[in-house]
C-alpha cells in the first residue's frame, strides 16, 4: 500500500498494560465507523506495514485502544509508540456539498466569486493548527489561501473548481510577479 492511498487515522501515543495493548489518538469525527476493521497499516521507518487487529475499543472520542495480533508485551508495544496508524481511502466515507477532505481537492481550480479570476490549481494543504491554507499556483506564483468555511460558496466536484468569496487584494497580495510597494 502507498502513503498516497491512505489516510492517518492516528498515532500510537503509549502503551497500556501488559499484553501488548496500544492506545492511539484518533484524528476522525466518526471513531465508531473504524472499530470493525480487520487491519491497519502502521507507518514503520517510513514503510506501511499491515498489521492485523484483535480488539479496537474506543475510549472516548478521541481515544482508542488497540490489540495487535502478535504483539503480546510491553516491549513491543511500546516499540511502536509514535507510529501513525493509516488506513485505506476506500474506508472514508463520500462527502458532499462544500465538505470536502483535503486529499480530493489536490488540482481542483480556485476561483473568486467576486471577480470571476482563477486563483490558481490547488497544489498542497499547509496544514498550519487552527488555519490551513491552500498551496495554489498561479502563474509561477504560489498563493495561500485560508481555508475558512465562510469563504467556500461552492465546491464542484464535477468540475474540480472551488467557488471563494476571497478578500480584495488577496491575489495581489500573494502574487511576487505582481504590483509590489517600494520601500522609501
């Protein structure tokens, strides 16, 4: 399995008990949707190892417990505290409307309600804590581009184009092969 065909569902943050137990910090909205797989991939020196589940018991929200099978002490499992824990992008479920995941905007077009101009193809998410932005390129130029419900009038999937209520001068503002202020 490649990186680009998975998503994190969270990191292995400690070990619990004796027997080989891991607890996990989930990053999904939706932990119950999860607790039936079989498997997982844990991300190991960089490579996607399988590993085959016994338990997955969810702790609270954003708390879970796993149970690997073969892995049955402490050592081992705290050997893999700090792995990220990736599953398939066929288990996401579809969204719909303006919600969208991060990895199925890659390439879509931004474009401004307001004036109609094209802010670029969507080319990476800098995922900044409370503020992501989008990466976009225009014309040579990348432009970031706060990723704020507030903004998104649309998102057609159709047409890989998101339709933004951007602020005045934010392209220009972002554009190094555009207008620049001199210093006096």
């Amino acid at each position: 399995m490649k990186h680009d065909l998975c998503f994190q569902l969270g990191t292995i943050i400690k070990k619990v008990g004796h027997d080989g137990r891991v607890s996990i910090e989930l990053d999904t909205d939706s932990p119950k949707r999860y607790t039936k797989v079989e498997s997982v991939f844990l991300e190991i020196h960089g490579k996607l190892i399988p590993f085959f589940l016994e338990n997955f018991s969810i702790q609270h929200d954003k708390l879970a417990h796993l149970k690997f099978e073969d892995v049955d002490n402490v050592e081992d499992a705290e050997a893999l505290v700090g792995c990220p824990v990736l599953l398939p992008l066929e288990l996401l479920p579809p969204l719909t409307g303006n919600k969208f995941y991060y990895h199925e905007v890659i390439g879509f077009e931004i474009k401004d309600h307001n004036s109609g101009e094209s802010a670029g193809t969507i080319e990476s998410i800098f995922e900044n804590g409370p503020n992501d932005l989008f990466v976009s390129s225009l014309l040579g130029d990348d432009i970031l581009i706060p990723i704020s419900d507030d903004w998104i009038i649309k998102v057609d999937r159709d047409s890989k184009v998101i339709l933004m209520d951007l602020p005045e001068g934010l392209l220009q503002v972002n554009q190094k092969s555009g207008p620049t202020k001199e210093s006096e």
